[in-house]
C-alpha cells in the first residue's frame, strides 16, 4: 500500500494529532533540527491570522492575547523544554505579521534563521481562492529558497484544522490534490496539520520536534 494513503488510514482510525507522523520522509525532515541545544536560530513566518503569535507564546511559555501582531515584535532568548527534560535554547528574534508587505522581510530572516516555521490557514485554503493564490505565491518562494539552502530546515504548519468542514482524515489527502501539479509539491513532505486551540497537539508535536535525533 503507498505510504500516504497508509497515512491517512492511520490517521482516520485513531484520530490522531499527527497525521504525517508515519511519514518516513516527514520524520526525516524534523531530525536534528536543533543539532546544538545551547544555540539556535528560529524563525516564525506565515499568513496573516494562521496562529505564528500563538505558537511562540507556547513555546515561550507566555499567556496568548488574541490580537493583531505588530509589524515587528521583537521577543528575548528563551529555552524549551521537553517531556524528557532536554533543554532547547532559541536566540531572540522578532514575530513579524503576516500581511503581505512584509514578504520583503522573508529572506532577511531565513537567512539568519537555523529553522523556519511557516504557517498557514488550511481552511482559508480551502475555501477563499484570494488566500489560496497568495498561499501558492509563498509556497513557490519558500520552496525555491529551501531547494538552494540545504542546510536550513523548514516545518509547515496547516493551522486551523478545527475550522476545516472536511473530516480530519480526508484533510491531507485533499491538500495534497491541490499541489500535485504545482512544482512546489514537495512540501507536503514538510506539512503537519494542526489545531492550534488544543494544548495536547501543540505539547506532542513540539515534544518531538525538538525531541527528534
């Protein structure tokens, strides 16, 4: 049986949170992204509205406020720590908003970043041809930029799987449909999807993000 339909049998049946976890070139994509635990530059990138400030408050460990990001906030070095007890350190940073001015900043912060986070709004995806096209236009930019730089590492984060009206286990089956022909594909191999409003999703894939050798 091919692998991602092996995926989604999985995912359909335990209902569980991640859904590209079986996936050996996922689980290949999120090895060693942080190699030095005293040392690592992170960058959070996305849609406007897809849930960046929420995730980093998570990771910092900070009370979330539902509100509309700055053009540039800059946060201080912070650590996180995992179930097991390791200790990540992330170096200081900014978290930019997603409008689309400030796609100009993207390069100056990939290229200082050790890993990036990318997140977008699956449900908008699906249902607002507008955001699907901008969605698309970042997608060929990240791709191109990763496809030359190796040696940096990419995560994207489908957020807002809650909103979705799809069935959870139907969700990556149809995402991966609407990028089969575009040269940028690949990316699914670096896509989870989440719901950022459950704490016990956000806990596990971060655990092993950081946890992954």
């Amino acid at each position: 049986m091919p692998l991602l339909p092996l995926i989604w049998i999985i995912s359909i049946l335990t209902g569980g949170v991640a859904i590209f976890l079986a996936s050996r070139k996922f689980a290949e994509n999120i090895k060693n992204l942080f190699k030095d635990p005293n040392r690592n530059k992170l960058g959070i990138l996305g849609m406007q509205g897809s849930g960046k400030t929420l995730y980093l408050c998570h990771l910092r460990k900070v009370e979330y406020e539902e509100k509309n990001t700055d053009l540039h906030t800059p946060y201080s070095e912070f650590t996180y720590e995992t179930n097991s007890g390791k200790i990540i350190h992330i170096e200081a940073g900014e978290d930019i908003s997603g409008i689309d001015y400030n796609r100009m900043f993207y390069i100056s912060i990939m290229e200082k970043s050790d890993v990036i986070f990318y997140f977008f709004d699956i449900s908008r995806y699906f249902t607002e041809l507008d955001y699907e096209r901008e969605c698309n236009s970042r997608f060929l930019y990240l791709f191109d930029y990763f496809e030359k730089n190796k040696t940096k590492k990419l995560i994207v984060f489908a957020s807002h799987l809650d909103k979705c009206q799809e069935k959870k286990g139907t969700i990556p089956g149809k995402f991966r449909n609407m990028l089969k022909n575009k040269t940028y594909n690949k990316l699914l191999e670096k896509t989870h999807f989440i719901n950022l409003t459950s704490e016990k999703e956000l806990i596990e894939i971060t655990n092993l993000i950081f946890e992954k050798k």
